[in-house]
C-alpha cells in the first residue's frame, strides 16, 4: 500500500517538474537557449577580462617591484658616494687643520734655535 503511495507521488512530483517546462516552453519558447547562450557569452567574456586583469597586475607588481629594487640599489650608491666624499673632505680637513700639541712644539723649536744663534 505505501509504495503505490510512494510511486504516484514520483509520477506527481514528474508530472510536476514536465508541466513547469510545458509552461516554461510556452512561456520564454526558443528564447530561452538564446538567453542561456547570451549568458555563457557574458560569462566566458567576464572570466576573460577577469584574467586579463590579473595579468595585467601581476605585470604592474613586477615593475613595481623592479623599480622598487632599482631605487634602493640608486638610494644605496648615492649613500655610499656621499659617504665616501664625507669622509674625503674630513680627510682634508685633518691634513689642512695644525694640531695645537705639534705648532707649540714647533714655536718652541724654532724659538730654541732663534735663541741659539
């Protein structure tokens, strides 16, 4: 008994799902598969331009990153040249400046060799 019950809800729930299309034909007709088509259209354009674009950044990351890079590279000579120069001039410096300690021994020097003569 309950599985003629069973089987006659199968074929009502068909029956059901076959009338919804018998409506759905006559409702929407061949329109439907040139919607369904116009959406695989826009579907497959959609993921096309999303993969262009992620390309598309991928390829700006890689120059940035690149740029990136060769500025520090820039950043890091132009430290070093400034670095070096720095230190030049103080080298100049050094030689061009007279120790206080090496002129007093100098005058006295020169003072014990005027006195002598």
């Amino acid at each position: 008994m309950s599985k003629t019950k069973k089987d006659e809800s199968v074929n009502n729930v068909t029956d059901s799902a076959s009338k919804i299309e018998v409506i759905k034909n006559l409702i929407f007709g061949e329109n439907i598969a040139e919607y369904n088509s116009e959406f695989e259209t826009l579907k497959k354009e959609i993921d096309d331009k999303r993969k262009e674009l992620k390309n598309y950044i991928d390829d700006a990351r890689q120059e940035i990153m690149s740029s990136i890079d060769n500025l520090s590279t820039d950043v890091n000579i132009r430290i070093t040249d400034l670095e070096n120069a720095l230190e030049d001039k103080a080298d100049k410096l050094d030689e061009q400046k007279v120790d206080k300690k090496i002129l007093a021994d100098l005058l006295i020097s020169l003072g014990e060799k005027i006195s002598s003569k």
